[in-house]
C-alpha cells in the first residue's frame, strides 16, 4: 500500500481491508477476545469443510496438539472431553453469524508474531482511518488478553496454548522482548 499510487494504491487498500476482515474473523470465531484460532472453515464453500468424525473434536489431555473445535447452530463452542462421548458445551459463544463454522485451537506465540507484525505493518504503513483502526483494536485485544493471563494465551476451554508463554521465565527473555514488541 505504502509503496503504490493511483489505482493500484486503492487495489492495495482493498487488500489490506480483506486481510483485516479475516483477521477479525480469526479472533472473533474463537469466541475469545484476543484469541487468535490457527484456521477456520466456514460451512458451504467448495472443497473445505469441517471433519465429519467426531473424534477430531476431542480435546487433547496435554493441551500439546491442535484440535478441532465445532461451533453449534447458535455459534457456541463445543467439543469431545478427553474421555467420554458428551459434547462439551463450553458457554464460550462466537455468536450466529458463526453457526456450524469450526476452527483448530492452541495457536502458538510464532503464528501471533506474524499476526501482530502484520497488524503493526498496517498501523506504520497504512493510512486509512478504518484501517488503523481495526488494527489498533485487535491488537489492543491481543495485548489484554495476554495481561490478564499472565502472558500466557488461553483458549476458549480456558487451558493455556502449549506454545503460548509470553513470560520472561521462558525462553530467555526472548518471549517477553516479543510481548514487549506487541505493546
């Protein structure tokens, strides 16, 4: 965007207007603010859909891999529990406008590096008054959610993400230089 003029600059804008959508997409399909999901399907479109065997829902008991999470008629969360066969349901709603969508959880602190360095790309380099302030939002959202867990990223099950630490106890300052850089 920075880079272009004439109508190319508008082509651009709408580029980074649709990368923002799916970025506020991404988070609000979660159905946790600042939560950031690895990938979401939405239903009815050709060639991607949500897994039809229901043991790709069920929760991982050490929270070190990705799983599948359904979103019900209303747009709330569900999955399989480590053991048993009832659907959890989570109380944790996206709302309607994500019926039957599904998403992977437990997205790790390398996938957020890319989300937040593109939406501080859009913040420096994008002059677009809505633009700016979509970014400025999500990450703010981002930022909050990490300070209230104490740097840790949680899913909507409320277990932290296995490769969501933000602490300066981990990884030798280098998480929390990153967290730093989010501020």
């Amino acid at each position: 965007y920075a880079a272009t003029d004439g109508d190319e600059k508008q082509e651009a804008l709408e580029t980074v207007q649709a990368f923002l959508a799916a970025e506020e997409e991404r988070m609000a399909v979660s159905g946790v603010r600042g939560n950031f999901v690895r990938m979401y399907v939405k239903p009815g479109i050709d060639g991607l859909s949500c897994p039809e065997d229901d043991e790709s829902y069920r929760a991982d008991e050490e929270k070190d891999d990705n799983r599948w999470v359904k979103l019900d008629g209303d747009g709330c969360l569900t999955w399989l529990p480590v053991e048993g066969d009832e659907w959890v349901d989570s109380g944790v709603c996206a709302g309607s406008d994500y019926a039957n969508w599904c998403f992977l959880d437990n997205t790790s602190k390398d996938e957020y590096s890319g989300h937040m360095f593109a939406l501080g790309a859009v913040l420096k380099l994008v002059d677009d008054e809505t633009s700016q302030s979509i970014a400025k939002r999500l990450i703010t959202d981002v930022v909050d959610e990490l300070l209230e867990n104490d740097l840790w990223m949680s899913d909507a099950d409320g277990r932290t993400t296995a490769h969501g630490d933000f602490s300066p106890a981990y990884g030798a300052g280098f998480n929390a230089a990153m967290f730093l850089g989010f501020l």
